[in-house]
C-alpha cells in the first residue's frame, strides 16, 4: 500500500532549517567568545533577532516548501536567496540602526556554517525522497484531459523522471470528456483518489465550466500543459493580462536571481582563492620574475559580456614582444613560451591574476573564455552564434576550457564554442561547482596547454 507523506514534509525542513539556524548561532559564538558568550549582553538580543528575522523571511519565502517536480538545484537557488535577504536584514538591524555590536566574525561564520548544512540538509532530504519515490511511495495520481500527443509527452516525462512521484490513473480525450456528465466526473476523481488534474490543451474543457468550477470549488490542483513544444530555456512567459504569450529568445537570459547568486559566488570564491592562495601568488612572483627578463604580469585587452573591452590580468608565460607580429594564438611547441611560462600553462596557474577581474566585475570565476576583437571578428563571420556568448560575463575557467582547451586557430575556436553554448542553457550555481571540479583535475594532471 502506498502512503502520503508531503503534509509532513513542510513542517519538517521549516522545524529543520529553524534547529540549523540556532545550531550554527552557538557553535560560531561558541567557537568566537566561548562558553561563557551568554555573559555578553548582545548575546540574547542578536539571537532573537536572527530568528524572528528568519523566521519571518522563510514563511513570506515559502522557502520551507518543496514543489514537484523534485530539482535540488532550483530548491537550493530558493534558499540561498532567502540567506542573502537573511544576511542583509541581519547587517541593517545591527549595524546600520546601530542598535548594538556583533562581532563581523560571528556574522559571516554563522551565515556559512547555517548556509553549508542546511544545503546538506536538503541534499539528503531530496536523496530520501528521490529514494521512496523510486521505491513508488509517496506518490500523487494525475488525470490527463485533452490532447492525446500531449497526453503521450506527459506520460513519457513521468515514465523518465520517477523521482517526480506521479501516476497517471486516468485519461479522457478532448472528445470524451462531451460525453462525461458531471456526476460522472465527480465520481471518476472520488473514485480513483485524484490529486491533480493536467489539462492537454484548454479548449479541452472550453464548453465544460461545469467541470472546471467542480475543480476549483473542491481544491483539485489543476495544471495546464501547452501543446507547444518549447525549449524551456529559451522562452519566457509575459501575461497580457487575458492571456500569457511565450516569447522565444534569441538566447538564454541570466535572470536577476542567477545574477546575484553567481555574482556572490564569485566574490566568495575569489575572496578565498585570494587569501588562502597568497603564498603561491608570492612564490609564482618570484620564479616569473627570476626565469625570464619583463614584468610578472601581463595585461591584454579582451571583449566581455555586451561586447565591452576590459584588461585581463595574467601572470607572464611569454617572452617580452610576444607578439611583434601582431596578435596570434599559443600553439604546442610555442617558441615565445617561456620554460616556467609552459609550467603555468599547463597547470593553467597564469591565470589566477584574473581573481582581480572577478573582483572588478569585468569577469566570472565561470563562463565563456574571452577573446579578443581581431578573432570575435572572424569567428562571428563563420559562426554568428557566437554572439550568444557575448550575452553573459567571460569567465576564468569554461565547459569549453576543461573539456577542448586552448584553441591554435579560428576553426579550433569554433569547436569549443560549441562546449560554451552548451553552458548557457545551464547557467546554475550546481554548473559552476562541476566545471570548477573539473577545472581542478586538469591543473593537478597538468593538462592545461
């Protein structure tokens, strides 16, 4: 016998995220003040004021709900929002008001400690349900009315995804559904347990208001399926008030939520990479400036996100007038290479200045690699796709760079472009952390060129 488990669910993460939350409090003031950090007087007033703020924060976020279909990424997105508007009530209730002091350390070390296990905590709850849903608990039944096509789509997607949690108990035409009275219908959703209803096509129940009233009066979730087939990535929806209208994009957009969330990704990584990497920005210093004649580092003018120019920063792995002969491209065997400039290459370390173009903003820690003019100019004669990848911010480490590499020619160029489109229609933090992975296998194989 299959059983229902989701008007658990909710309370559960909300009771969950709220222990987490008190947890991380006192193990960071513990860990900063010590056990006597009771003593302090700003101890019960900060406390307080982190769970009324998030507690008020996560019931206006619904953050606690998790909807099907099952995606732990766009769950976790949800969340760390809510930790962003979190963190920032925090720093104007202490700091901007002025009320009182908290130590900045306690802030920051509470907002990562809250942040990783809660997210570890989700990671397993999605695991677990993953798992029942496998196993067929937990599980909703769908009536399908209207296009059989659509209908077909439908069933072939929940067949592909069991972790969705649905079975399909019924289906009516778009014809067959005339023919059913409302008694019928009734009778039918009683019968079989319906949870929710998937309308193929609206026109399906244009001349049943009946029904749709029945729907809504009893609190069936009814869902509309277009009978478009659309790239979902590639579409968004604008409400015209009477009706929604798909727009079709020339490209994937980065949503403003996605914005904020990797632009904070970014400065938290590179502020990392900074700090703990400071010896080995020292060491490279030395080796680069003792190996060869020239300064440590080089600067070289690249296109970014809209097409805007900007310097990117690297540390020198070529001979001083590189390029006399005007702009090329490094190839094996590279005569203007340096010998400790080959090392870097291939361990890809010359590019760790460019933390200092995430800093600035002109970059991302992931996206595109950039280039500059002279070839966009003739990859985009070839390959006006190109321009896509104008649309997001270039980045230190690509899917193109980990999986092809540098390219010695345009045609090569061409290539890995292919591995960067595929990015665009992926742009989430979960993206970002495998490409980084990967990123870190190729420089400790020493595969980088």
């Amino acid at each position: 016998m299959k059983h229902r488990y989701s008007k658990h669910l909710t309370p559960t993460v909300y009771l969950g995220d709220f222990l987490i939350l008190n947890f991380s409090l006192i193990i960071t003031s513990l860990y900063h003040l010590g056990t006597d950090f009771r003593n302090y007087s700003y101890a019960g007033v900060f406390f307080l004021v982190a769970n009324i703020s998030w507690l008020i924060l996560s019931a206006l976020t619904k953050v606690s709900v998790i909807h099907r279909p099952l995606v732990l990424s766009n769950n976790i997105n949800r969340f760390l929002m809510t930790v962003i508007y979190y963190l920032a009530a925090l720093f104007c209730i202490l700091y901007i008001s002025g009320i009182f002091d908290v130590s900045r350390f306690v802030l920051i070390a509470h907002f990562i400690v809250f942040a990783v296990l809660v997210i570890a905590f989700r990671s397993i709850i999605f695991l677990v349900l993953d798992y029942i849903r496998k196993k067929g608990y937990n599980h909703r039944k769908v009536l399908i009315i209207g296009d059989k096509v659509v209908a077909q789509r439908l069933k072939q997607s929940f067949a592909k995804h069991p972790e969705y949690g649905y079975d399909i108990c019924g289906y009516i035409s778009e014809s067959g559904i005339l023919g059913y009275s409302l008694g019928d219908v009734e009778m039918l959703i009683a019968r079989r347990k319906v949870d929710e209803i998937y309308i193929c096509n609206l026109n399906a129940l244009k001349n049943r208001l009946d029904v749709l009233q029945f729907l809504k009066d009893h609190e069936i979730t009814v869902k509309i399926v277009s009978d478009l087939d659309l790239n979902v990535q590639e579409t968004v929806v604008e409400n015209y008030e009477e009706f929604p209208v798909f727009r079709m994009l020339p490209h994937r957009v980065e949503s403003l939520k996605i914005r904020l969330l990797k632009r904070g990704f970014d400065l938290g990584f590179a502020s990392v990479v900074m700090f703990c990497g400071a010896p080995v920005f020292a060491l490279i210093t030395v080796i680069t400036k003792a190996s060869s004649k020239g300064p440590v580092f080089y600067k070289q003018q690249r296109i970014g996100r809209n097409g805007k120019p900007f310097f990117i920063y690297k540390f020198r792995s070529m001979y001083i007038d590189a390029e006399s002969m005007g702009p090329q491209l490094s190839k094996d065997n590279d005569p203007r290479i340096t010998k400790w400039g080959l090392i870097m290459r291939k361990t890809r370390l010359d590019e760790l200045p460019q933390f200092y173009n995430v800093f600035r903003g002109d970059m991302s820690v992931v996206g595109p690699r950039p280039e500059r003019q002279h070839f966009i100019e003739q990859i985009i004669e070839r390959a006006p796709r190109y321009n896509h990848l104008l649309s997001i911010k270039p980045g230190i480490t690509s899917i193109g760079q980990v999986r092809y590499g540098y390219a010695e020619n345009v045609d090569q160029m061409i290539e890995r472009m292919e591995f960067d489109l595929i990015y665009l229609g992926k742009l989430k933090l979960r993206t970002d952390m495998g490409v980084i992975m990967e990123t870190v296998k190729v420089m400790v194989a020493g595969k980088g060129k």
